[in-house]
C-alpha cells in the first residue's frame, strides 16, 4: 500500500476513460435530439438532460451503496461493478438499436 497519492497511476487514467466516453456519448446524443421536428425540439432536449442527470446520480448512489467500507478494495469493486454494468447497458443499446433495411 502506497503512503503518497498516485495522481499519474491512480487517478488521470481514469480521467482519461470519463473524458473520453463523455466527448463520445454526448455527440451522437445531440445529433438524435437534432433530428427531431421543430415542434418537439424542447421536449428532446428536455429528456435528453434529464437521462443524462438521472444517469449520474445513480451511478454515484451505487458508487456509495456498493462501497461498504471505506478502503481502496472497497471502491475497486464498486468500480468493477459499475464499469460492467455500463459494458452491459452499451451492449444492449446496440442490441435493439432499429436496423434500416434497403
């Protein structure tokens, strides 16, 4: 166990996964709300902020719920965790995305 904060092994990889997902997730997400009707606009703006909202309030909750102690183990599971339950949630987008047919 290290005495002293590991800011380059630690942390900034993980920054650079956050940063990543969030520059390749909010594109396609704006182009979506883009294509819909003038008259809807408001309402797919609307529900495209709260999904991402609600999305990051209940990734924290089970971040603290799934942590039961506070210690490094603790926190690596419950990253463990929600790191496959986000692989589970891309996979099944991509699974019942609408397929167009020629």
């Amino acid at each position: 166990m290290h005495t002293t904060p590991d800011y380059w092994g630690g942390m900034f990889p993980g920054l650079i996964l956050v940063g990543l997902a969030g520059g390749l997730s909010q594109a396609p997400l704006f182009a979506a709300a883009g294509t819909l009707a003038p008259e809807r606009a408001t309402t797919g703006s609307a529900v495209l902020n709260m999904s991402r909202q609600i999305g990051s309030a209940v990734g924290v909750a089970l971040l603290v719920a799934l942590t039961p102690q506070a210690t490094t183990t603790g926190f690596d599971h419950a990253w463990a965790v929600q790191a496959g339950a986000g692989i589970a949630a891309a996979t099944a987008l991509l699974a019942l995305r609408p397929r167009h047919t020629p």
